[in-house]
C-alpha cells in the first residue's frame, strides 16, 4: 500500500547510518587537460570528482543555450506553430536556418538551439517567450539566480559574445545547470540526438538538423549536452556520461583538445565509483497492529545498493518512516512504512519497509483513532 505523507508525520523514529559531508575526490595523471577550467560532476549526489580552475568566471559561449532551452521549455503550447519575429533571427553565427516568414514551434526552436547551435533559434524563441531578447535575458539571470548559480550572469539568449565581459560563468555553475536540465526529459531527449528530422518554413518542409557535439558518436555513453566556440570563450563543452549505473556531468571551457578531454576525464573518474550496498540502521523494526492475534509484528527496510565513490556507502544517512499501526489482517509482505536514504545532503533512493510475518484478524470492531491513541497514552504513563 502506499504511504501517505500524512502517516509519515507519525514515525515511530528517525535514525542515522552516519552524518554525510562534503566530498571532494581528485583524478591523479591529468595534467594533460587542455581546459583552462574544467570539472567533472556528479548531479545526484552533488560531489566533484575532478576541477581544475572550476569556480573562475569565464565566457561560456553557446553552452549559454542550456539555460535559454529549458527556460522554452517551460512553456505551453510547445508545439503551436508560430511566425519567427524576421528582426530577431538576423544575427551571425551559427543557425538552424531561419528565414524571415517562417512558421516554427517552440519545441523546433529548442531543437534548432541544442543540435545545431542556432543563434536564430535562440533569439526568435526569446522574442516569443518574453517579448524581447532583453526581457528574456532578465528571466535567465532571475533563474540563475534562484539556481544558486552564484558565479554566472547572461548578457545573451545565444551565447555571442559581448562587449563588456558581464556573459560569464563557471564550469561548476554549467556543470550544476546541466545536472538540472538533464532533469526535464524533453531537455534530456532533445540533446541526446545526433540528428533530427523537423519540418518547418513558409511552407513547412522537411529538414534535418545535425548535432554538434560528436562526442555522442564518439561514445555510446554520452547522452548529451551541448557545445560552444566564440573567438573569445574558445572551445567550450558540456557532456554526461552515463556508465556504471551512474551519470556524470563534465564541463570545459576555454578547451583546445576539448573532446579527448571529456573522454580521459570520464575513463578516470569513473574509476572512483563502484556500486555499494546499504544497510538501513537496524535489521528488524516493529509496527503496531489493530484487531490482530498479536499486538505487534515484526519488518524491515532490507538493503538497497548505489553507485557511489569507493568505500563512501557509510556515509549514507536514513530516514526511517514506520505507520503508526495498521489494522489486521496483515500478510507477510505488506508495506507499513518506508526508508529514505541521503548523501551529501541530497535524497539518494527510497525503499519499502515490509511486514516479516502477518497475523489474521481477530476482533469484530475496529476501534477509533482517539481510542487507539489512548491506550497508547496509557501505556506510557501507566
């Protein structure tokens, strides 16, 4: 059965594994990263596994459309046809192949934002979503802000450079952005493409757009994110790897060689992480029983496994979660309550707490609440 976070509010108890703490591993023999910044990141469980320089404020060219696509794709109506604004898609650099007239979704805008990089696309979906680039750069800097996004400010829906050093960020702010967008699965399936077929125009016909981010060729493993190059940032990505039941997020910038980067970066990382068995704080807990042959029965939260850093599983924290009493018959089996399981801070897993014998009913009338509540009461203070 499920359990309602009312009953929750009742716990019997909530017990500890051991108190989590920030942790910080990093890779040995990677002097030959080309970045001028760069880390690698686990979103789920907040840790950094390798930085160089990754809180110093640099431009981050079109990895910028991150932060512009999720934005778009907070709207509704993502797949009503509209007209581009023809003043907003008249900007240099890379396009999805806007012309003036042409009719688009805002899910082709996001789209033509993440494969191709277009410039064209940012700026026609800002115009769309706020009315002007201008407001739609304030939206981006409001939820940066709200992000914690601490070291990074946007000047541009793109990524283009501007001429007063005020478009900024970090890899450890992109390597946090990009662990949230890769929480919205429309953001997630998008960047995961290496090509993709939309029809749009004036009339709408058939076209493809290509990725360009080869490392999803490179490796089976990369399931995103997105790429960058101004002349002033330089060569910038974002990628994730998803490899050993766990995913990793890492961000370069200002990086030459920034494919055989991501690739050493990932080969070393993941060596830090190994699936890990955890352990609910006690083996056996007791749930009280209504109407049954015994008063109490035995359950548990079993064990559960994760993908963590090596030899971190200790750190693992537990909330345990038990119904205040249930009412016989109660099967062996049945769910009375749940353990929830924490490291650094973030929620790692939920488990079921099952019944480890059952008991069948006994008594005719099932009592009220207040009754039940009072002979509990009486027993504590009898």
């Amino acid at each position: 059965m499920k359990i309602s976070e009312r009953l929750a509010l009742f716990a019997a108890a909530i017990y500890t594994v051991a108190a989590a703490g920030a942790i910080s591993a990093r890779a040995e023999d990677l002097s030959e990263i080309s970045a001028k910044s760069a880390v690698v990141y686990n979103a789920e469980t907040g840790e950094i596994l390798f930085e160089k320089n990754a809180r110093q404020r640099l431009p981050m060219a079109s990895t910028t459309k991150i932060m512009s696509a999720l934005i778009v794709l907070e709207e509704d109506d993502l797949d009503e046809k509209f007209t581009v604004d023809s003043e907003a898609i008249k900007i240099e650099g890379s396009s999805m192949g806007l012309t003036e007239g042409d009719k688009v979704s805002l899910r082709d805008l996001v789209c033509g934002m993440l494969l191709p990089s277009g410039n064209d696309a940012a700026n026609a979906a800002a115009v769309k979503v706020a009315g002007s680039v201008e407001n739609f750069v304030e939206i981006m800097n409001d939820r940066a802000e709200e992000w914690g996004l601490e070291d990074t400010h946007f000047v541009t829906p793109s990524g283009l450079d501007d001429y007063t050093d005020e478009h900024y960020s970090t890899a450890y702010d992109m390597a946090r952005l990009a662990g949230i967008a890769m929480e919205d699965p429309d953001f997630r399936a998008i960047c995961g493409e290496e090509r993709m077929k939309l029809s749009f125009g004036d009339p709408p016909f058939d076209r493809w757009l290509m990725n360009t981010n080869k490392l999803l060729k490179y490796s089976d493993d990369i399931v995103g994110i997105k790429t960058g190059f101004t002349d002033k940032a330089k060569r910038c990505l974002v990628s994730a790897c998803d490899r050993k039941g766990a995913e990793l997020i890492c961000v370069t910038l200002n990086a030459p060689d920034d494919w055989n980067d991501h690739m050493r970066l990932y080969d070393r990382c993941f060596d830090f992480l190994s699936e890990q068995r955890i352990y609910p704080p006690e083996k056996e807990y007791y749930v009280d029983v209504v109407g049954g042959e015994c008063d109490k029965i035995r359950c548990s939260a079993g064990t559960a496994s994760a993908v963590l850093l090596n030899g971190k599983a200790e750190n693992v924290t537990a909330e345990i979660f038990i119904e205040p009493f249930v009412y016989a018959p109660v099967a062996p089996g049945a769910v009375v309550g749940r353990a929830d399981y924490y490291y650094n801070g973030k929620k790692l897993m939920q488990t079921e707490i099952t019944a480890l014998e059952g008991t069948d009913y006994v008594r005719c009338a099932k009592p009220s609440l207040w009754e039940f509540y009072r002979a509990k009461l009486a027993e504590l203070f009898d």
